[in-house]
C-alpha cells in the first residue's frame, strides 16, 4: 500500500507506477525495536560490532540472532533499530526489487515529534506510538496505558490522532489526558506534519545493504553494451592491423637505411646506422677547430688554375686538418708559383718532395688549413 501525507492508502502497481524520490518501506513498529544510545567518539569508530554487547542486557533475545541498525542523531547519540534476522530475511526474500531500494524503517519513526512531544495514532486493534527522536513502537491498546506511565517525565503534550476520541480518552491515565490534544484523522493525516528527512536508521545495513540490481542494470543497458564491445573489438582489430602494416614498413625502412649506408661505409659493425653516419658526416663539417673540407679545396684547384702546366694527380685526406696534394708540373718553378700562392691564402703550404721526370716535375705539397 502506497499512504500519502492527506490521502487514503491506496493499492498501486511497482510495474505501471513509480515510487516517489522521498518514499520509503514502513516496517512493523512491533517487529522492530526503537531506541536512542549515548555513545562517545571513541565508541562510535566501531559501533556496529559493539551494540550487540552494549545491548546484550536488555535484549530477551539472543543477540546472534538479531540485527543491529544504528543512525547518528549528534555527536553523543545515536538512534538504534533492533530486529529479528529470520524475519528480516523474510521480507528481504519477499520484497519486490523497486523497494529494495528504497529505505526500511520503523513506522512509528515516520510520525511527527518534537521535543517534549508524545504522538499517538490510533488504529483498529493498534496504537503508534513516537515520543524520541529515535524511540517509538505499536503496542496494544490495553498496554498503552502502562506504556504512557513509564515515560513520565520525558513529554509534557500529547498529541493524539483518532477516530473515535471518546474511546481513546478512555484508554489513557488521567495525567495524559491533562495533556492530550485530540485530533481527528488516521497516520495518513498525522504524516502532513513529520519531517521530510531520513526517519530513523535504515535497516539495510552490514549484511543486509542493498545489492546493486546488476541484472536490471543489463537488461536497460544491454543493447548499448553490446554496441560498446562491438565497437571496441573493431577498434582493437584496426588498430592490431595498423601495428602489423606499421612494424612492416619500419622492418622495410632500416633495412634500406642499413643499406644506405654499407654503400658509403661498407667496413665495420652497425650498432645504430643514424647515429653511426651523423657522427662520421659530422668529422667533415665545420666545427669549433676545424675549417670546412669544401671552401680549402677550392682554394687549392684556383691556385694551380693560375699557373699553366699543373695538373692534379691526386689528393688525400684523412679528415683532419690537413691533406696532401700530388701534382706534376712542366718545371720546379711552376711547382714553387703553386705553393706561394696557396701560402698566401691557407694557413700553411710545404712542399714535401719532388721528383724531376722526362716529360717534367711530379711533386707532393701538404696544405694545412687549420
């Protein structure tokens, strides 16, 4: 039965209507027990496990066999929900699943009180009864009076919902009639005035927290899941294939590198080609003590252009800052003219040796352009 603040209870159906945000699983109030414990700061760390001991004394029943909700109220006291395990398992087993989520609670937690407040609703063979923050319970009607006694001193007003007041008054001890305030309705209309928070601890706590509803999670998401792992298989797959075509064209590209450079050096180990002929091309380069290879040989091909008869037999450089030239010449003196002038505009010209030949002179300067 679904009970609005100001309407009927009224039958509804899980699957064609939904719950409202605010609603929640009224439990028994004489199936579960209500009170408030005051607890210390150091205590509170490990409430759960230490109510059944703190309770032990004032419980009949085994405290094995009963479970424990606990909800702070300050920072000294928390309200505390007892209840048969059997029976809560029960009611777990037999609750449809769009009110397992939603939270259990004590009926008589859901009526309105206020300090030094009692709050009666009267029922047909029960009696609701709220008169703390955490405490209530539904008694019968013949109980209510040695109830109402032993809380003496706790309320000052009493707050009575009913049909029938004449009957009520006849059920309560003079002194809370002194102080009862009669109103005609039923819970539905006492509910008008109770606080839109969290009445009371939930009892789906420890062992009995709710379970994520993964089976309907699957059935609303399937389809987009489905699509989700499609996608991500046909993305896995294109992106194997890209690694496969990309490990292959890599494959292809040092071997060609590696080939590349056996062309141009085709003696010695090969570590790391790129790094290997950056550093052997870098010997050829200009640098803090050395003079470019390239600007010193033409230099050198303009000097002997200027002296008739020389001709270039061959050159050899090593890659220093040095070479040495070997030429031939019609005379010594056309072997002299070339070495004064490369003098002139290289930082040392020596001839090395010469040798006077038929058809002229074959000579050997060293060039030093450092």
């Amino acid at each position: 039965m679904l009970l609005r603040p100001g309407h009927a209870p009224a039958a509804f159906d899980l699957d064609e209507q939904p719950l409202p945000e605010n609603a929640v699983v009224a439990l028994p109030a004489d199936q579960v027990r209500s009170l408030t414990v005051q607890i210390s700061p150091d205590e509170a760390k490990h409430l759960r496990q230490a109510l059944p001991f703190m309770l032990e004394e004032s419980l009949l029943d085994d405290v094995d066999a009963l479970h424990f909700a606990h909800k702070k109220l300050d920072d000294a006291h928390h309200a505390v929900a007892v209840i048969d395990r059997e029976t809560l398992t029960h009611w777990v087993a037999e609750m449809p699943e769009p009110l397992q989520e939603k939270p259990w609670v004590s009926e008589a937690l859901c009526l309105p009180w206020s300090d030094n407040h009692c709050t009666l609703v009267f029922e047909d063979q029960h009696v609701l009864v709220r008169w703390g923050r955490g405490e209530g319970a539904r008694v019968e009607p013949e109980l209510l009076s040695a109830l109402l006694e032993s809380l003496q001193g706790i309320f000052s007003v009493c707050v009575a919902y009913g049909r029938d007041e004449q009957s009520a008054r006849g059920l309560l001890p003079d002194s809370i009639n002194a102080v009862l305030q009669w109103r005609q309705g039923s819970l539905s209309e006492a509910l008008l005035l109770a606080d839109a928070t969290m009445p009371g601890p939930d009892l789906r706590q420890g062992g009995f927290a709710p379970k994520f509803p993964l089976m309907r999670w699957w059935n609303l998401w399937q389809r987009v899941g489905v699509a989700v792992g499609f996608a991500l298989i046909l993305k896995t797959g294109v992106s194997v294939a890209d690694y496969q075509i990309l490990k292959s064209e890599d494959l292809q590209l040092r071997q060609a590198i590696q080939e590349s450079y056996r062309r141009i050096n085709p003696r010695g180990a090969v570590v790391d080609v790129e790094k290997q002929l950056n550093r052997q091309l870098a010997e050829f380069g200009a640098g803090a003590r050395q003079t470019a290879f390239t600007p010193s040989l033409v230099t050198l091909l303009d000097a002997m252009s200027a002296v008739p008869g020389i001709a270039l037999t061959s050159l050899n450089y090593g890659g220093g800052q040095d070479m040495r030239v070997n030429l031939s010449a019609p005379d010594f003196q056309s072997v002299e003219r070339v070495r004064e002038r490369l003098s002139k505009r290289l930082p040392a010209a020596e001839l090395e040796n010469s040798n006077a030949r038929a058809d002229g002179v074959v000579a050997r300067i060293r060039v030093v352009f450092r």
